[in-house]
C-alpha cells in the first residue's frame, strides 16, 4: 500500500514543476536576483507575498 504512493507523489510533482515553477518574487527581480516562488506563498528572500 505505501509502494503505491510514492511514485503518484513524484509524478505529480514533476508535471507540476515541468508545468508552473511558480511566479517570480518582483522585489527580488528589481534587485538583480531571480527567485521563484510557488503562487500564493511569500518569498523566502524578503517575504513578498506572491500571487
Ligand atoms: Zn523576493
């Protein structure tokens, strides 16, 4: 039952990197530093919420 699970896990995260890595954080960008963050969540760099 768990060997099932893990491999759904990881096919769902590949496409859904492949598809949307997230958004890129506007401040950081602003400062020559590109940094992806997953759409919703705060920048871990300087904690803009990206949406
Ligand atoms: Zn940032």
């Amino acid at each position: 039952m768990l060997r099932l699970a893990n491999p759904s896990v990881r096919s769902v995260y590949g496409a859904h990197a492949q598809l949307m890595p997230g958004v890129r954080c506007p401040t950081c960008a602003s400062n020559g530093v590109e940094v992806w963050v997953l759409e919703g969540r705060r920048c871990a760099k300087c904690g803009t919420a990206c949406l």
